[in-house]
C-alpha cells in the first residue's frame, strides 16, 4: 500500500512538473520609442486566441509555455513578436507603424495610405473633439478641414446644419454633400447618429476622389466610420457629462418707460405732419407708474440643463471582433419648452470565418424626440416666440397680478400691434413634437478567391419613421378660441445592394497594382400623411384624438420612389513608389432624370509625383516629405425631386354647397431631356513635410465648373405654364485651401501641437440660359407686407447670394437738404436717405445694387494642443471673414413698423437735425416702404472661442489596475465668446435653412448658447 502511495506522489509531482514547464506566468512592460508605458497593448500566445491586455502603465502577466511566442499589437503601431524562451520577464518596445505615420484615411470603397493618395482628402482627428459636447455629427467638421463651411442654421437642439464643400455648386438643385456611413451612401440624416460612435471622418473634395460616386459626387464627400471591436481583451469605457447652456446673446429692448415714451412721441410726430388730433397711449402717471416693466427675452428663455451618457463594451480575438455601444442625449433648449433627446444602440460584428471568407454587420437603432419651438417663421399673425417676445410690449406682465392667468393679447390698442399674443404661454402651452425612430443596418461578406483578388457584397436598408404632433390650445390668442391639432406620419425606407471585386498585385518592387470594379443598385420609398383640426371643445387631449375637433381640414397623403443603378471602377497603379496614378469611371442611370438621359457618366484621373523620393530632393534634410498632386474629372448632382421630368397632375378641390368636388389638372410640362447638373473640376496640391514631419503642409488650388444647371427658365404664357425644368445655366468657383500642423514643442512632460487651415472661395454665376439677371430671395410678409420684393439677385459675374437693394445713406436732417437733392419722392426730415443710383431722382426699383455678399472671403480654424505630464488643454479657434447677414429683425424692432418694441439704441433716434444719423424719427415707415437696404445687411464677420477643453488623467491606483484601466476628467467651454460686429443673436444663423437663394437672413431665429459642461471618463 504504501509502495502505491509513494508511486501516486511521484506521478502527482511529474505531472505537476510537467504543467508547470508547459505553462508559467510571463510578465513585462510594453512601452513606445520615447519609453513611455503603452496602455490596452493586446499581448497573445502566438496560435492562441485568448490573450490580454496591458494596463495603464503598461504592465501585462500572462500564462505562456516555455520557448513561446509572444505577440503584441496596438492600433498605430508595428505588430511584434517576441521569443520568450525561458524567461518570465520580457521588456517590449512597439514602433510607430508606417500606416499612423501615413495616415490611412478611408476613401470610396476602400482605405487608402495618405503617402499614396492622389486626391485632395481631409480628415478629422476624433481626439481633437473627444471632450466637446456636440450632438450632431456634421458639427464636429466646423473649421477643422479646409475647404468645408459648416454653418449652424438653426442653433435649436436637433437643429439643422448646412455644409458646402469648396462652394456652391448649384442654384435650385441641393448643395449638400453626400453622407456615407459605414459604407451606406445616401444616409444623411445626422441627427440620429450618436457622435460618441464614430471612430474617423473624412471629406473627399475633388473629382479624383469622388467620382467613384458619380452622379452625387458633385457636393463632395463625408464618410463617416463607426468604431468597431478590436482583438484583445474586452475593453468597458463609460463616458458622462453634464452642463449647462445660456444665450450667448440678447437684444438689448427698451424698456417700459422707454417704449410708452416712444409710442407718445409716435404719435406727436404722426398729429404734427397729418393735422390729426390723436390721444397719446400713455399719460404722463401712466408712464410715471411703469417702471422697467416686463423683460420678455428673460421671461422666454433659460439656463437649460444637458446630459450625456455613454456606455461602450468591445473587445474579441483575431478571429471575432464585436463591440456594443448604449447612448443617451437630453438637451433642453434655452427656449422655455423646447429640448431634444436620443437614445441609440449599436452593435457591429466582424468574422474571420476561415482564411478566405469574412463577414460582418453593423446595426443602429435610434429614436430621437424634439419639441422645437416656433421660430423661423413668417412673423406677424403667423407668431413665432422669439420674434414676439422682442416685439412684445415690456409694459404688459407675463401673468394677471390678480387672477395668476397668463396675460392674454398685446396693447394697447391701436398704438401696439394687438395682433399677436402672450410669447411664453405660447412658448409653454403649445405643442410641436417631433419623433424619428430610425434603424440603419449594413452587412458584408468577403470572399478572397486568391491572393489579393476579393470579392465583396454589401448590403443595407435604412428605415426611418417620422411624426410630428402640433396642438395650439384654444385659450391662446392666435388660436381664435377654436384651437388646432396637426399630426403628420412620414416613412423614409431605402436599401441598397453594392457587389466588387479589388485586386492588389505587386508585380515587383517597382510595380503596384489595385484595381476595383463593381455594381451597385439602391432605392428610396417614401410615403407622407398629413391630417388636420380645428375647433376643439377640450384642450385636454392635445393631438392624441384630432377627431374631435369639428371642422376638419382636407387630408394629405403622398408617395414617392427614386432608384439609383450604378456600374464603377476604379485603378490605382504605383509605379516605383514616387509616381502615382489613379483612374476612376461611374456610370449612373436614376429613374429621377429623362426617358432619354436616364445614364450619366463620370471619369476622372489624377496623378501624385511623391518628390520626396527623389534623389535630388533627399539631399534636402529639412524635408521629410514632399508630394505633388493633380487631378481632374467629372461629377454629377441628381438631388430633385422625383419624376420632375414626366408631366405630373395636381389636385383642386372646391365647394359647391355642401358638397366638396375634387378634380386634378396638369401641373407642368413634361421633359425627356431632363439630366445631371455636370461639375468639372480640376485640381492642384501639394503636401509638404519638413523637420521629420513636426512641420506638414498641406495646399491645393482647384476650380469648378458646374454646367446644365437644373433650372426653371420661363416660357409663353400661352403654354398654359409659366416656367419649366431644364438644364441650363452655369456657376463657376475657384479658390485656395492651406492647412498646417506643427509639434512645437514635444518634452518627456509637456508637448504642443498646432493645426491651422483658410480657405479661400471665389463663387460666381456664368449663365442664366441667356438671361442677366434674375431677382431672388425670400423675406417676409409680416415685414413686407404685399408683393415680395426679394433680397437678391442672380447675376452673371456675381455670385450667389447677393444682396440686392438700396444703398443707405443715413438721414435726411433739414426741408432744405431735401429741397437741394432734388429728390421727388415725398420725404421728411427725419426719415432715411437712400442713394440716387441713376440719378433721375425718384428713388424706385432702378435704384437698386449689390448690397452685400452671403459668401465669404474666407474661413477658417485654428487648434491648439497642450498636455503638461496627466493634463490636457485644447483650444479651437474657428471663424468666418468677409460674410454679410441679412438682419430682417430689424425692421421690426429698430426702424420701418410702428406698433412694436423697440432697441434700446432706439432711444437715440433723430429727433431734430444733427440728432442722429443712423436712426430714423419714431414715426418713419419709409425703410420698411422701400425695402431692403443696405443698413440691416450687416457685416457678419466672427472669430469665434469655440471650444475650450482642459482634461486631467487621474492615475489609476494599483490595487485597480486590474478592473480599471483608465480614468478622466474633463471640463468644456463651448461657444465661449464671439468677436464679431454683427447687432444680432449670433453671425451664423440662416432663418431658410440651406436654401441657396436665401442664404444668410436672420428673422424670428433661435439664438445660439453658450455650454459649459463636466465629464468623466473611465475604462475597465
């Protein structure tokens, strides 16, 4: 018995020895060239699929047999392999990879090294924005590529965004880029992509780069690629932050005392100049009585609180990479009752099958929620909270001192205008929700037939359901006492299937080949009802039962599809790895254009000379890098509405007694021709490097011509129509683009980093199908009551967006200067002076000139980085030269209506000669009678403190190293100061969103806030 135990021990003890020569506990550091721990380096078992990861200061233990394989890989940095033999401590030093140091940005179908890109490509680094609270993806763009204006519409939470890239291209077709993303062209609704999810954005700007996408490549480019898991241990990071936003800015109103003085005074002047015998609005104890009275901009808007949460989970092995994100949005707006919130989830997959197949999928689900204020209205009856509550009278309360009931109507009656009501119960009591519940899902499969030869299938649907609730109580004043309810139900469904095949060869060091060659098939669906109520007995149900409201508006319902059928390819030939050659052609048939022009084609070639590998540009050591490029191709702008070609009917629809007929009617004149706007673009750059690269720069000089506009050209009356679609027409823009990079200082503790880019754009219309001009622009008929006389014009030699309007000269002072003038318009001292332009002296339409210009001279941006040992300090710099705003506010509150409240400043107006010459007498109307003028189209130009971000990494205790990764703590300043001469909210405004005739106008818009938020970050 005993024999046996002693021979269960020794087998016990070998096998125990044998584990432990097979398997044993190897530690070490990684760290980077500078020595500097590396923290999240993968550290695997070469044929092992498990792994580890280091920590915070780069220390990692793993179990690994004797004589193993060590393999280490981190994003940015070469793979390595390490044979441990038997040692059980290993020191690892990772180098840069070839591919950070070029920087591999993704372009059409593919990524590209940046030594090896022939186009003008831009790219944003995420870490530049990792601490700043945006909510919208195309936000983080603002000033930080060159090239491409960013401008916030709208500043409501959700608000709308414009962008041009490299000017604009068209006059009635869209001038917005084209939004791919994860590979999904054509998803460019922003609002429901959570910026916390997208791992890079890059912005392909010439015809080399964007003709892969053919008939939408016109605009320009926006790829946006969501972060996906890598091989390694399962990382956990949890993000929130919280803040809080105030108005940038306010108007500064009279007040009580100052407006019941300014309406007397109306009146006096009015009595005197008419012979008319009118009581003032106030007595002399009434305004004694008033004091400061009502603030109603401080009554309507708010601090207004705004959170974020962010949960991610990543992670996988060489095989398997998957990674989960969970966010959720709340910003209130700084306008009472107004807000938006977003929640997402997303989930992407990436599997290596076997040696030759891959497949993977990304998928988003979003709902977003808004309840937007009315802005951006027409004014007058038609409200609008911000407009009303400068316009309000500061004499009124915002609530009855005795019944404690919002105060119900403007007055008083006739001398203020009675035909709006209380701004904040309006603001309060109305409804205008807006819901979008949006799920976007791509999948891949890969199949490698041979080395290098690949073929790839993409497909995805985007499906978006939108609905909008509207209910205006009946105790309101625009109401009527009947009250309405509005619901509308909008589906947007599209899919797309894109099949291709890339061939990569290496024929020998000097030769590299990559081709690609694929076809792509997409639609669009959407349907739209819209129903509406009025006359409701109970505010109680809102929209949620319109039926019982007892006099129903007639319904609306539509339906639309485009289609888009596309052939593409694409060839890159490096050729000794100094000349660069890239050909590209799409062809694209969509069911939107003619019977007769339904395909479009779209070639570009460009060539790079990387100089910098030439001999006698070695011998330069100050370069490290230096690369000539060119391009030249043609895109194309599809975005009209479908079946603008075919000859459409539209219904009407009348009462005869008690029955309603309906008929429908031809509505326009059908074309077969009906095609692409066409944009030539050429292009030339260079990048440059010096010093081992802590000097880049970049420069590019490109011109584009767009011809066959999409453009309404009147016809003969005798038609039946007065105008009709074709193509025709030009607009040309030129300009220039700079961008710089500098480390300028880079210590053990303390580096700085500079990144600057302007851009300068020529923009200008070349034809009109032979006409001169054409006047533009929409303005308002609460300001311009009657005919619209337009805010700009359309001229050949000028560009789009021009002002167009009289020429201020300040005011008229003395009968005797009138007399002297000549002038015959009937005149009074007191009033504005405008400019005789043709010297009739009648001032009339005649009169009228450029005012001013909607584009500017230039843009641009500019990024500091400090990082002092744990501490973090970015501030961006962002700004816009040379740019007027149309400031139609104005009119209604400084000079031209009689009946509303007025600018402090309105105080100093001309009261006598010598008084004033900028501010018309109270009772002046004569610059809202004329029209626009050059006096409210105000310079605009901004430089603006953007972002000011300070963050500290916190170390991480040992005892928690091996749960907690990392730790952060950040605080933000968002907008936080404007120079800029412009009298309104803010110089980025456009109350028309993205309309190209109606660029830069402000009237009744939502003012821009200033944030100042607290973060933390922590990974596990």
């Amino acid at each position: 018995m005993q024999k046996i135990k002693l021979f269960l021990m020794m087998v016990a003890l070998l096998m125990y020895s044998s584990v432990n020569a097979q398997t044993r506990i190897v530690s070490g550091t990684v760290t980077d060239d500078g020595k500097l721990p590396l923290p999240g380096v993968s550290v695997s078992v070469k044929g092992v699929k498990s792994g580890t990861q280091s920590g915070v200061d780069g220390k990692f233990s793993i179990n690994a047999p004797a004589n193993a394989t060590l393999v280490f890989t981190y994003l940015g940095f070469k793979t390595k392999e390490v044979l441990i033999g038997n040692s059980t401590n290993v020191s690892v030093t990772l180098e840069l990879s070839a591919t950070e140091l070029d920087q591999v940005v993704v372009v059409g179908y593919g990524t590209q090294k940046k030594r090896d890109v022939t186009g003008a490509v831009g790219s944003v680094s995420m870490k530049d924005i990792e601490n700043v609270p945006v909510t919208r993806a195309d936000q983080i763009l603002q000033g930080r590529v060159s090239g491409v204006q960013v401008t916030q519409t709208n500043s409501e939470p959700g608000g709308n965004v414009s962008i041009r890239i490299r000017g604009t291209n068209s006059i009635t077709s869209g001038n917005e880029p084209l939004f791919v993303i994860d590979g999904f062209p054509g998803a460019g609704d922003l609002n429901s992509i959570n910026p916390n999810d997208i791992e890079s954005i890059d912005v392909l700007k010439d015809a080399s780069a964007t003709a892969i996408y053919g008939s939408r490549g016109a605009n320009g480019v926006v790829i946006i690629t969501t972060k996906k898991g890598k091989a390694g241990q399962t990382a956990i990071n949890f993000e929130t932050y919280t803040g809080l936003q105030t108005v940038s800015k306010t108007y500064d109103m009279m007040n009580a005392t100052e407006y019941a003085n300014y309406l007397n005074d109306v009146v006096t002047l009015t009595n005197a100049e008419t012979g008319s015998v009118r009581a003032p609005a106030y007595t002399a104890a009434q305004i004694s009585a008033l004091g400061e009275g009502t603030d109603w901009q401080d009554a309507l808007l708010r601090t207004a609180p705004i959170s974020n949460y962010q949960l991610s989970i990543s992670g996988g092995n060489t095989d398997t990479q998957q990674s989960l994100s969970l966010n959720y949005t709340n910003q209130d707006g700084v306008v009472i009752n107004s807000g938006f919130k977003r929640a997402t989830l997303r989930y992407s997959l990436d599997k290596k099958i076997s040696d030759r197949i891959k497949m993977g999928f990304n998928t988003q689900i979003s709902r977003t929620d808004e309840n937007r204020a009315l802005v951006n209205t027409a004014g007058g009856s038609a409200g609008g909270v911000i407009l009303d509550a400068l316009r309000y009278n500061p004499a009124i309360p915002v609530t009855d001192p005795i019944t404690g009931e919002y105060t119900f109507q403007n007055g008083p009656a006739p001398y203020a205008d009675n035909n709006m009501g209380n701004p904040v119960a309006f603001a309060k009591k109305v409804n205008n929700k807006f819901a979008n519940l949006r799920s976007l899902m791509n999948i891949f499969g890969e199949y490698e037939f041979m080395k290098g030869l690949k073929l790839r299938v993409n497909g995805g649907v985007d499906l978006n359901y939108n609905t909008r609730d509207y209910f205006l109580p009946t105790d309101l004043f625009l109401a009527n006492g009947q009250g309405t309810a509005t619901r509308t139900a909008r589906n947007n469904y599209s899919w797309i299937n894109e099949n291709f095949l890339t061939y990569d060869k290496s024929f020998s060091k000097n030769h590299v080949l990559n081709l690609l060659a694929g076809l792509s098939v997409q639609q669009f669906d959407n349907t739209n009802f819209n129903a509406t109520n009025t006359n409701f007995f109970t505010n109680i149900l809102g929209s949620d039962n319109i039926g019982i409201g007892s006099n129903i508006q007639p319904l609306s319902s539509s339906r639309s599809r485009k289609s888009l059928a596309s052939y593409f390819g694409r060839a890159n030939y490096n050729f000794m790895e100094k000349y660069l050659f890239t050909f590209t052609m799409r062809a694209d048939a969509s069911s939107v254009f003619g019977a007769n022009n339904k395909w479009g084609y779209f070639p570009s070639a460009a060539f790079a000379w990387r100089m910098i590998d030439e001999n006698f540009i070695k011998d330069l050591t100050f370069l490290s890098d230096l690369k000539l490029r060119t391009s030249y191709g043609i895109t194309g702008n599809q975005e009209i509405d479908p079946y603008s070609s075919l000859g459409r009917y539209s219904a009407n629809g009348y009462t005869s007694g008690a029955t309603r007929l309906i008929g429908i009617a031809p509505n326009n004149i059908s074309n077969p021709d009906l095609s692409w706007e066409s944009t030539a673009s050429l292009d030339i750059g260079i990048d440059a490097g010096f010093l081992q690269n802590r000097i880049t720069f970049t420069a590019d000089y490109y011109q584009k011509k767009t011809s066959d506009l999409l453009l309404q050209v009147s016809i003969p009356r005798s038609t039946g129509y007065a105008t009709t679609l074709i193509n025709a027409g030009g607009v040309e823009n030129k300009g220039v683009e700079l961008g710089l990079s500098t480390v300028n200082f880079d210590g053990k503790n303390f580096q700085w980093s500079t990144n600057a880019n302007i851009s300068f754009n020529k923009n200008k219309v070349t034809d009109l199908n032979g006409e001169y001009q054409r006047f533009v622009g929409e303005t308002s008929s609460s300001v311009f009551p009657g005919a619209n006389p337009g805010s700009n014009v359309l001229r050949v030699g000028e560009p789009i967006g021009s002002f167009y309007g009289y020429t201020f000269l300040g005011i008229w002072q003395t009968p005797a200067e009138i007399t002297a003038s000549g002038i015959t318009n009937v005149v009074r001292p007191g009033d504005p002076r405008y400019a005789d332009t043709n010297g009739d002296k009648v001032i009339n339409a005649s009169d009228r000139t450029i005012i001013g210009q909607a584009q500017p001279d230039f843009i641009y941006g500019f990024t500091n980085n400090f990082s002092y040992k744990g501490f973090n300090l970015n501030v961006f710099l962002q700004g816009v030269e040379g740019v007027n705003v149309l400031n139609l506010n104005r009119y209604e509150i400084e000079s031209g209506l009689l009946n509303t409240n007025k600018l402090q400043s309105v105080v100093n107006r001309w009261t006598g000669p010598g008084t004033s010459n900028t501010i018309p007498k109270a009772n002046s109307t004569l610059r809202r009678s004329t029209g626009v003028s050059s006096d409210v189209v105000e310079d605009a130009s901004f430089l603006r403190i953007k972002t000011v971000s300070l963050a500290y990494k916190i170390p991480v205790l040992k005892s928690m190293m091996k749960t907690v990764k990392s730790t952060s703590i950040y605080v933000t300043a968002q907008n936080l100061y404007t120079f800029t001469d412009y009298t309104g909210f803010d110089p980025e405004v456009n109350s028309f969103g993205a309309s190209n005739l109606s660029l830069n106008t402000d009237y009744n818009a939502y003012p821009n806030v200033r944030t100042f938020i607290v973060g933390l970050k922590i990974g596990f």
